[in-house]
C-alpha cells in the first residue's frame, strides 16, 4: 500500500503582512497532480491545517477545494485521514465527520476515534489510527488512567508481585497531564488491537525529542510538551506533523515538515511531502520535493549592484530579505528596493548594525526601522480576540487588550 504524508499547511498564514493563501493554493494544486499521477492508497494529514483556531473563510474554502479535487484525482476508495494540530480548533475542524467518513474522509477530533482499515489487493489489513494533538479536552484522561492502573494491579496480582511495588505516578499522573503522559494513556488504549492487522500506521501532532526546530513555529519552553519518539515503537510507521523541517526523530518515526517555508533561514530547505510504501516486510520512506510558486530569498551584497541585477533577476516576485553590505548607511533602503520586489520582507544594514554596537552573527534577523513589523503582535492579538470572544461573547476591552499587547511584549523580549 502506498499513502502520502503531509502535514503543517497553517492555511491563512501571513509572512510579515502578505497573505500566502495564492501560494498555499499553490502547493496544494501541486500535491493534487501527484495523487493523480501515482494514485496513493490514503492521504494523511498531520495537523496545522489552519494557523490559527477561527481561521478565515478563504482559508476554509481552500481547503474544501484541496480535499474535493484530491478525491477526484485520487483512485476510487482512496482514504484521506486528517488530524487537528495545536493550531485548529478539533471541535470545528470535527465538525460532520462522522458524514464525511462515510465518503473516504476521516477526521479524527478525539483521542478516542476509531482507526479507518484498509484492505490491500491481496487481503492484508492496514489500520491508520489517528490521535489529534492531545489536550486535557478531547479524551476522558480520568477514566483511562484508572482503568490503566486496574489493569496493572490485575497483571502484578498475577505474577504475585505486591500491589505497593506499582508506581501510579507515571500511569494517573496529575490531574493536568504532560503531552507524554497523555500519549502514553492513549497508545494504552490502542496497542492491544494492534494485532488484529497485518500493518498498523499512526498519525500525531506532537514533538518528538530530539527534532530540530524552525524558525517559524511557536518557542518551546524546555522539554515541557516533548515526548519520547520510542512511544511509537508498536507501529509500522508515524506520520508526525508540528515541526517544520522533514526529519526522522526515530526509527519509522517521519516528520513531512510543512510544505511551504514560513521563514527567511528556512528558505533554502527543500520542502514537499512523504511517499511511504508499505511492502511485505518493510516500509520504504521517501521525501518527495515540492516547488514553491514564489521562493523565500535572502540576498547579499552593496546596494547599487543589487539595483543594477534586480532589473534581470526573474524571482523578483519572490520574497525577499536583503542584507546590506555598504559602509555607509542608505537612506529608504526599502523604499527603493521594493519597487523592484513587491514582496520585500526586510532589509537588513550592516552599517547600521555596526553604527549601534549590534552586529548580528548568523541568522539573527535585524530589521530596518522602517521594516520592524508587528505582524507578529497583530496575529496574537487577533488570536486573543477570538479567544475572548469564545469564552465570554463579547470583546475585549481597550485596557484588556492594552494589558495584553504588554504581556505579549513582555514574552517576546524575554525569549530573545
């Protein structure tokens, strides 16, 4: 059986102010060609479908879109099986799943969802189970954690240990669980129907320890959320989505990463989908490359020969970084140069660097002053609103929203 990983679409995403929805439609009409031409047994989706939980409505419609041409161009009875990430609200994502199910679209909201089983041409089973990103809301944790630790007072009265040598700690954890904790009491409740089948594929929205990290994605605060990628040792293979970059955080354990770059440092990285084939007695995993209709760019080198070659370079529709290596500082920098690139991110002035003490050294991005965005806070803030409104029905007020954005500023500069 052949099935297609993807994950991280973050559909609605800006990049510092410009909307990437024509680029998303993009990459996803180029995702739609390869089902076409090599027709996949299943499509899994590992989360981030949207950036943000009330995503807008062009973001809902691009969606609909993919998934209803992907089912055109795909073979007849091909499943697609998508999981809410971090990003996605799992209740409204879930929303007529248990209707779309019936028509080969699988959306798993809850932690306890049944797993879609295919049948290969020669009668071997492959069950793909699917576990959203866990929270404290989309599984009755309580409940499975007692049951897990009945089931290991029985086993330990079996092999007539004591029932004092049970260490609870790890199996009911506290009342708020960790993301590992979590994922332990969930793979409890699916590992003894494993058997069943002759393949078992899983899908979840988590991070693996010792996976890189994007520039792009949310900071991480110390190990906190991070499980251990050994949890997924029962399965044949683990499509993970929330981290960016396609990596293997385990054996069997694959990362798509996001189809499209969300920052200049990540630019360079090629990006795309997983093509996995599960044979008879292995699973073979390739990444496949994608590419962009506009690419993420930095460019380097004076002003006036970066003038002089912006007249014949063809990605002038590209995003753009520019990094200014010019002994003196030139006045509207980004002004003249954005005539040439409509979709300039930043530039960048060594001379202003040097002039305040403050060279930069590898990838850290310094901003012009009149490119310094708040992009960034306006997204969050956007977020915050939502969220309020959800919860009370009503907007925040200017002193709450004041209060945030201070907070917000607070965070942003002690993660620096």
């Amino acid at each position: 059986m052949r099935f297609f990983h993807i994950s991280d679409l973050h559909l609605g995403k800006t990049l510092r102010g410009y909307d990437l929805l024509d680029d998303q439609a993009f990459i996803l009409d180029s995702i739609v060609e390869v089902i076409s031409q090599h027709k996949p047994d299943g499509l899994l989706i590992a989360g981030d479908i949207y950036d943000r939980a009330v995503p807008p409505v062009e973001a809902v419609q691009l969606f609909d879109h993919f998934l209803a041409s992907a089912r055109r161009a795909g073979k007849a009875g091909m499943a697609i099986v998508a999981i809410p990430g971090n990003h996605d609200s799992g209740g409204r994502l879930g929303f007529g799943a248990s209707l779309l199910a019936k028509v080969g679209l699988h959306i798993a909201a809850r932690a306890d969802a049944e797993p879609v089983v295919l049948q290969s041409s020669g009668g071997e089973r492959c069950a793909i189970w699917a576990l959203p990103f866990l929270n404290q809301a989309n599984a009755p944790w309580d409940d499975w954690a007692r049951d897990a630790r009945e089931e290991q007072h029985v086993r330990q009265a079996q092999n007539s240990q004591s029932a004092d040598a049970v260490d609870e700690s790890r199996i009911t954890g506290p009342r708020i669980r960790s993301q590992e904790e979590m994922l332990g009491l969930a793979l409890g409740r699916i590992q003894p129907h494993l058997e069943r089948n002759d393949r078992n594929i899983i899908l979840a929205h988590c991070f693996a320890a010792g996976s890189k990290v994007s520039e792009s994605e949310t900071g991480f605060v110390g190990a906190a959320e991070q499980v251990d990628a050994g949890l997924f040792a029962d399965f044949d293979y683990t499509a993970l989505g929330h981290l960016h970059s396609c990596q293997s955080p385990g054996p069997g354990v694959w990362y798509s990463g996001a189809p499209l770059a969300f920052g200049v440092a990540e630019g360079e990285e090629e990006r795309g989908y997983i093509e996995v084939d599960l044979e008879k007695e292995k699973c073979r995993v390739e990444f496949k490359p994608l590419s962009p209709k506009r690419r993420i760019r930095r460019i380097t080198g004076n002003f006036d020969e970066l003038v002089e070659r912006a007249v014949a370079d063809p990605g002038r529709e590209d995003f753009i970084e520019f990094q200014l290596l010019d002994d003196e500082a030139v006045l509207n920098a980004a002004e003249r140069l954005k005539t040439f690139y409509p979709r300039l991110l930043a530039v960048r002035q060594r001379a202003f660097e040097a002039s305040l003490g403050a060279e930069s050294e590898g990838d850290e991005e310094v901003l012009s002053p009149e490119m310094r965005g708040g992009d960034s806070l306006e997204a969050l803030k956007a977020d915050f609103c939502a969220f309020y409104k959800e919860l009370k029905d009503s907007e925040p007020s200017e002193n709450e929203l004041a209060l945030f954005e201070e907070l917000a500023k607070e965070v942003a500069d002690a993660s620096k």
